[in-house]
C-alpha cells in the first residue's frame, strides 16, 4: 500500500531546510530532529513502516513520546525527513568520470541499492516527491549530467523518469520476493515445490511448457542489470537521434 503525505508541508519545509533556532540560554537540547530520524528508519529498515509510530522512536532513544514531539509534529512528517536522511545516500554525479551513461548507471545502481537498504521507500508516493535538500541535490545532480547531450528539457526530466520509473519497480519486485521469503518462511523454490502439480497441466500451454524445459524460468528474480542496458540502450538510440538533428516529438520541445 502506498502512502502519501499528509502533514503540514510548511512545517515540514522548515524541519528539512533547517531547524528553528533554539533559545541561548537554559539546558542543552538533549535530542536532535536527525537523532529522530535516525532512529525513525532504524525501526522502518528492520520492520517497516507498519511498526513505525512516535512512540516507538521514543522508546528505541530512550524518551518520552512527548519529548520527540518537540522536535517534529507528526508521523508524516517525520517520514519526509526520514526520505531525505536517506537520500543523503545517493550520488553527487558530478564526480562520476564519463559521459552521460556512465554517470546514469551510477545512479540507477546506487538507487537499486538504496531501495533494498531502505525498503520502506518504496511504499511512499514518488510524484509528490520531498523537497528537501538532499533530495533536491540528488535530483539536480542527475538533471545536469543529462544536459547538453541534445535533449529538450522536456525530454531530460522524461529520460530520467524512464530510468528511475524502471529502476523503482525492478526494485520493488525484488524486496517483495525477500519479504515473501521473510514472512512466509518459504523460499522461491520451496514456494514453487509446493505447486507442482500445476506442471500437469502445462502441456495446454506449449510456450511455457518449452521455455520451462530450456530453463528460462530457473530464474526466478528480475535480471536488473539486463533490463537496465536495455533501458539505457533505448535512452542512448534517443540522443544518438537528436545528435543527427532530429526534432523532438510533439510535447517534447
């Protein structure tokens, strides 16, 4: 299930472009919001967002729920400063060597991992994406090492919504098939073990009945790397075009 964010986007602007001066005098702040939201995805990445609550975070640092209060107002926007704590990860391009795929196969397997390290990512909305400043520095980065190879603006943003669209799912399947394993205590090929008598009735299905005797099915998990050449290989046919002069299609200039 997808969230989306509901919480005060000013508050949470405020919270992700720096924190509110504290007063000079009286006792030091014993947390700190990255404190908080470091501990906030501690509890996401070992559990998922379904165990993540105030009081849990409270209680995982040692405080009141109260207390962590004081440092973000609610669960959503906690979650938003969780993603961009997390998107600290992802890579500056600029100081990847190479042109434009290289520095996209960088970030499309940097994300990859990311994803897997930090799977409840994966269940927050994208389109609505968190304007904070590692966010927004990532972004930036991957926009300009796509700049001044031919494209369009228009064309950047949907060559890069291609990549990360691709590499976003890939991912998602991927964690799905380890959560399965995790909560089932069934691995991919025990799962299949315990269905075998669906294979009688293959012969009605000639194509899967061939495929299945080559062993194309033997691999149960997306080939990543192969769908991701594939993805930059249509990309690169794309600026090989407008590097003749192609014009770029309609909606695209």
């Amino acid at each position: 299930m997808t969230e989306y964010s509901s919480g005060d986007p000013h508050r949470t602007l405020e919270l992700l472009w720096g924190e509110p001066a504290r007063p000079s005098r009286g006792p030091r702040p014993a947390l700190t919001l990255a404190a908080v939201a470091r501990a906030a995805i501690e509890i996401a990445d070992a559990d998922g967002l379904g165990a993540l609550s105030m009081r849990a975070v409270a209680e995982r640092l040692g405080f009141t729920t109260m207390s962590i209060y004081r440092y973000v107002p609610g669960k959503a926007e906690l979650l938003d400063v969780m993603v961009d704590t997390v998107n600290a990860e992802s890579p500056v391009l600029e100081h990847v060597e190479g042109g434009w795929r290289a520095k996209m196969e960088v970030c499309a397997r940097e994300e990859w991992e990311l994803f897997h390290r930090h799977p409840w990512v994966l269940h927050l909305a994208w389109h609505r994406p968190v304007l904070g400043p590692n966010s927004v520095t990532s972004y930036e980065s991957a926009l300009t090492a796509l700049s001044g190879i031919g494209l369009s603006d228009m064309e950047i943003v949907a060559v890069f919504n291609t990549l990360y669209g691709y590499v976003r799912g890939a991912a998602r399947t991927s964690v799905d098939a380890k959560l399965a394993e995790r909560h089932t205590g069934l691995s991919e090929d025990e799962w299949w073990a315990g269905r075998e008598r669906f294979w009688q009735h293959l012969e009605r299905f000639p194509t899967m009945s061939r495929m299945r005797g080559s062993g194309a099915f033997d691999v149960v998990e997306m080939d990543f790397e192969f769908g991701l050449e594939r993805v930059l290989d249509g990309l690169e046919a794309l600026i090989s075009k407008r590097s003749l002069g192609a014009e770029p299609e309609n909606g695209a200039r």
